[in-house]
C-alpha cells in the first residue's frame, strides 16, 4: 500500500524476494496534474501493472465491498510505504502477520506528513527509517527496525528523500525476512520525545531575512527541489521615479558565506540586503552573514545561475527583500 515514488522503491525491493509474494498494490485514486490537468497514474501503479499485479485504488475503506475485496485477497501482511491514508481498525485487523509501515523518520521523531522535508528545515544532522508496526494512532506502533542516515549540509529534501526511499526499501525486506525467521522483536515508542512534522505549508517557503544564514539554507533546502523557497525583491528607484514591480523569484540553490570578510560585509548592510556577485553567488544580507544564491528561477521563466540573473535582471536597479 503506497503512492508516490518514495512507496515505489519498497514495492520494487519486495518483488522476487524469496518467500515473499505480492499479491497485489494499493494505492491513491488517480488525480489530475500538469498543465493539461489529465489523470497521473501514481509510482505505485504503473511499477504494479508493469509487473502484471492486480491495482486497486479506493477512496476509502468504509464501504463494504472494499473491505471484502481486501480480506478475499488472504494477504497474510500489508506492507504500507507512503499510501496517504489512514488506515481504520477494519483493514488492520485484517492480517494474521499485521501492518508494517515504512516511515522517513528516527521515530519517536517527527511523525507525520513530512518527516523528510521537517528535518531538513530544522538543520538537523541526520534522520533514518523506521520499520513499525501500524497502530490506530499515527506513526504510534511499536518499531521493528531502524536505520539512521546522515543529512549533508549541502544537501536539500530531493536528494536525502531519494536515499531514505532506497534505505526504506531495504529495511522492509530486511524485516521480511527476519519476520520469517521469527527474529523481529517490538519496541514501543518513547511517547515523552514524540514529535510531529506536518506538511509544509506554502507561506513557509519564504526567506526571511531576520533570519540567519544558516537558517535561511535550512529553509532553501527544505523547499528545493520542490516547490521552492520564494525571494521577492524590490527595486531602489531613485526619488520621483515609477516604482518597478517587485521580482518574484524561487531560490533553488545556495550556501551562507562565512569567510570574515563575507561577515564584516554583511554587518555594513542592512538584513534583506542584495548586494553585487561574490565568487559567482548572489549574496543576500541575513541577520549574521551573507547567504549566497547559486540557482534561481524567475517567474515564468526558467533555472539559471546568479551571474545570468543579474546580467539580465538586476543591471539597472540596486535591489532589496520586498
């Protein structure tokens, strides 16, 4: 049972794996997407047909027919991987061997929708997998397994959300195969250090030069490479002339530059600052230090590096945060 792509590398580790067969693939109905606003099949389900298994995709399990559909399938597990829905106590009793759930998290850390992207936005240093045990209560169960993975500061949610995908897949078979083996044993959760990582939420996305440089790298990465973190920058007109329109922006890459000179420079300038390029970076005043903008994209136009931005947008105007 899963969804995106993240739920697609588990399926893929379970398919061939020795005494194990997958009966079939749940996942998320079909939603429209792109610009055409046409149906998109999900991750899960074109790698299910691909493998000739049976796909099936309700809204829901509170019809009855749905819930006999499942139990005629005599599963004697459901592995779950990002499905995007919870599961009620009519589908969990369901499974001799129960619910195992793959989540992107060190639980009891960060339970919820965005485990990936909230650990990033808060600079932690590292995150992992959790293999547990589905409980009524979200990402409560006990846990089967766990595997930390270290976070790179250079490295944003994309690319830690592509190896905790791969690490999730293997910790999956790996439970499998010991659950087999009847060497798996349950650790409730430590309730006192549970917390919780909902989903980001759009206005999030927006730099805010009160905060520091590292801060404002946290939030790039968390952002990137979808949807972006947002920059609106407003032109320094001289007096009496039309103001310009503000430039909507999306920071898709960067790092705070923390040489003595970057920091003796940025505490001449005000917070919100743009100042002229350094070392091929587009620096923006932060509260400590500058953070230097390496990948952008305009609105409505495409990705590009700082020194082809200001080339061709910041050459008349000296510019601040809006």
């Amino acid at each position: 049972m899963g969804t995106p792509d993240f739920a697609a590398v588990s399926l893929r580790a379970l398919l061939g794996l020795p005494g194990v067969e997958v009966l079939a693939a749940y996942c998320r109905p079909d939603r429209p997407a792109g610009r055409g606003k046409k149906l998109q099949s999900c991750p899960v389900k074109r790698l299910a047909l691909e493998q000739g298994l049976p796909v099936f995709q309700p809204e829901n399990f509170k019809a009855a027919e749905e819930l006999a559909v499942l139990a005629g399938l005599r599963a004697d597990l459901f592995a779950v991987a990002a499905y995007g829905l919870l599961l009620p106590r009519a589908v969990l009793d369901l499974p001799p061997l129960g619910v195992l759930n793959v989540h992107a998290s060190l639980l009891p850390e960060y339970r919820g929708a965005a485990p990936i992207q909230r650990a990033v936005l808060n600079g932690d240093k590292r995150t992992g997998i959790s293999i547990m045990r589905v409980e009524l209560k979200l990402d409560s169960g006990p846990i089967l397994l766990q595997r930390a993975l270290a976070i790179g500061f250079e490295q944003n949610a994309g690319e830690v959300h592509d190896e905790l995908a791969e690490l999730g897949g293997r910790l999956l078979a790996e439970a499998l195969k010991r659950l087999q083996a009847g060497g798996l044993t349950a650790v409730p959760q430590d309730e006192s250090r549970a917390t919780y990582a909902p989903k980001l939420e759009k206005s999030e996305g927006a730099l805010v030069f009160s905060e520091s440089a590292n801060e404002t790298h946290n939030r790039v990465r968390a952002f990137s490479p979808r949807p972006g973190a947002r920059l609106s920058l407003r032109a320094q007109t001289p007096a009496g002339d039309s103001p310009r329109p503000p430039l909507s922006l999306l920071v898709q890459k960067g790092r705070p530059l923390e040489e003595e000179e970057d920091r003796k420079i940025a505490s001449l300038s005000a917070p919100g600052t743009v100042l002229p390029l350094r070392r091929g970076l587009l620096p923006l005043v932060c509260s400590d230090a500058l953070y230097g903008v390496e990948l952008l994209k305009p609105a409505g136009g495409r990705s590009m590096d700082a020194a082809a931005f200001v080339n061709g947008y910041l050459k008349d105007f000296s510019w601040r945060g809006a």
